[in-house]
C-alpha cells in the first residue's frame, strides 16, 4: 500500500473512531441518529449489491430496518422486529414485481443486516459506557493488528478463496494483541472484566469479527466487487468498515450481560 494510500486510511479511521466514542459519550439520541445513519446506509449498499447478482429486493426493508434500531432504542425491540419483517414479507408478495423466493430472502437479510446486529450497541451503552466500549475495542486493535502483523509477515493464507489478504500469521498476531488489550482494559477502566473473562471474551470477539469480514468478503466477491461502496476514503463503504462490529456487538452484549453483571 502506498504511503499516501494509507495516511487516508488512517486519518479516514480515525475521524470514524473519534465520532464513534463521542456518539458513545453523549449517548441517548445522540447514539440513536447516528446508529440509524449507519443502519441506512448499510442496508442501501447491501442491496445496492445483491441488485448487480440480479435479485430485486424491495427497498422498503430500509425503512423496516431503521424501525428495528427504533425499537432498541425504546428499549423493546421485539413487536419492533415483528410487525417490520410481516410488513416487509407482506409488500414483496403482494406489491413488489419479483416473486421469487430468493429476491424475498435478499430483502429479508437486508432488512435484519446490519440493523438487528449492529442496533444491540444501544442496550449493552445503557449497561454502562464501559461496557460498549469494551467490543469496539478488542474489534478495533485485532483487525487493526491483523491488517499490520499480516501485510509484514503473512505468508500462510486461511481463505485464499474468499478473502485473499487474510493470513494465519495476521490473524494469530492480532489475537495476541487484541487479548493484551483487553488485559489492559480489564485492570484500568473496565474492572468488571476479570482476567478469564478477558481472555475468553477476546477470543470469541476475534473469532466472531472474522467471521464477520469474511462474510462480508463473500458477499463482495458474488457481485465482484472490491468494497461496498466509495463512501469512507481508503476503508470502502460503511459495511466495509462496520462488517466485524455488525457481528461482534452483539456476541459482547449477550455476553457480557450474562456472565460479567
């Protein structure tokens, strides 16, 4: 990657990760908007994408969507969760002019994708600011660590089909660091966390965030495509930025609430 190349994408990730702690600061409404802001955004380039495979989703599952991010900030997410997907099922088949059953899955998924995942980031900041920092973090310093410990040492690829740049080395490396940081975290701001905890809990946030990314790789190489979209300079679009987080907020929020509280 070229110097410049990379100034943009760290200067690009940086605004992202001072916005993103500022919103979780403020909380309230203010993490509300801007969570509905990236749930819109995600949802239109998710369809936006599926569109180049030939399906013909129903763009009303964006507004379905947002409802759902509507509905955990309420804090009762379920009839908000329900009544969207019926509506959603219901003008597909009766109003929509692409019947088959595969356009309605792609409306359905990005209906659910990002919203229902990436909204459990309202519930787990009412348990406290801590706690939502918490998955951002061991998500940011492992892909952050993998990207650098694998562009300068990757040799053994892990999914040479779906996502070439993936490596063993990147990907070990960056849960060595990742786990370090949650160690940090666990004896300075987030004292809820003790040290096992720590330890499993980043080894499940790593395995979940790369999940995440290598969905969402899939997803890209099926419509052969590089990035979501050219929204965020250097980092694609916002599913491109999001696509470990959309997975990872929600395994921390179950987590964490069931076993740290």
């Amino acid at each position: 990657m070229e110097r410049s190349e990379l100034f943009t994408r760290l200067t690009t990730g940086l605004v992202l990760v001072l916005l993103t702690i500022v919103a979780l600061i403020l909380g309230k409404i203010y993490l509300f908007l801007g969570l509905e802001v990236l749930i819109f955004l995600g949802s239109l380039e998710f369809f936006r994408m599926v569109g180049l495979r030939g399906f013909l989703p129903n763009f009303v599952g964006i507004g379905a969507a947002l409802l759902i991010g509507f509905g955990f900030y309420i804090d009762n997410p379920l009839p908000l969760l329900v009544i969207p997907l019926l509506t959603v099922l219901g003008l597909q088949l009766t109003l929509h002019t692409d019947y088959r059953i595969s356009s309605t899955a792609m409306t359905v998924m990005g209906t659910v994708y990002p919203a229902l995942f990436l909204a459990h980031i309202l519930p787990l900041r009412r348990i406290g600011l801590d706690y939502a920092l918490i998955p951002l973090l061991y998500t940011w310093v492992f892909d952050t660590s993998a990207y650098l410990i694998g562009s300068r040492f990757g040799r053994r690829k892990i999914t040479a089909r779906i996502s070439p740049g993936k490596s063993l080395e990147g990907t070990l490396g960056g849960f060595l660091v990742a786990v370090s940081a949650g160690l940090v975290a666990s004896i300075t701001f987030a004292q809820f966390l003790s040290i096992p905890h720590a330890f499993i809990l980043g080894a499940i946030v790593v395995f979940t965030a790369q999940v995440g990314d290598l969905f969402e790789s899939l997803l890209k190489r099926s419509v052969q495509l590089k990035d979501s979209s050219s929204l965020l300079p250097g980092h694609g679009g916002v599913l491109d930025r999001l696509d470990s987080l959309i997975f990872t907020i929600p395994v921390a929020y179950y987590y964490l609430s069931w076993f740290t509280k």
